[in-house]
C-alpha cells in the first residue's frame, strides 16, 4: 500500500491527506514535494486506517495516485 506522486514543475508544496471527506480534520500523512518527477511513498506493514474518508489537498501541477486494501 502506498502513493505514487507526480509533480510536473519545479515548484514546491505539501500534499495533505486527510482522514475525512474534506480539507478538514486529522491529518495522516503529508509529503513535502520540491522537484519535478514522480516518486513512490510505501507503508510498511499494515499502511495507514483511515476512519472516516479519505481526501487528498494537492498543490498545482500535482497528481496523486492512492494503492489501496479495502478492509
């Protein structure tokens, strides 16, 4: 389980995802990007529960790909 992130600028931002249905509540994970390019974020174990939802806050020029177990 994990993330898979590409960035298309060189500009820097924070992706946020939260544990809920909006930019709102419990933050669980969030990952600093500054360089253009695509890179992987891998869980160890048993990933990360999210309780509630999930939603992901991107900076401009971002995309975000989720791998996920259903439980």
């Amino acid at each position: 389980m994990g993330l898979v992130v590409t960035h298309k600028t060189g500009a820097s931002g924070n992706i946020i995802i939260y544990d809920n249905n909006a930019a709102s509540g419990n933050v669980l994970i969030e990952v600093d990007e500054s360089v253009a390019g695509t890179f992987d974020v891998v869980f160890p174990g048993d990933g990360i529960l999210y309780e509630t939802g999930v939603h992901a806050a991107l900076p401009a020029n971002t995309s975000l790909t989720i791998f996920y177990q259903q439980g």
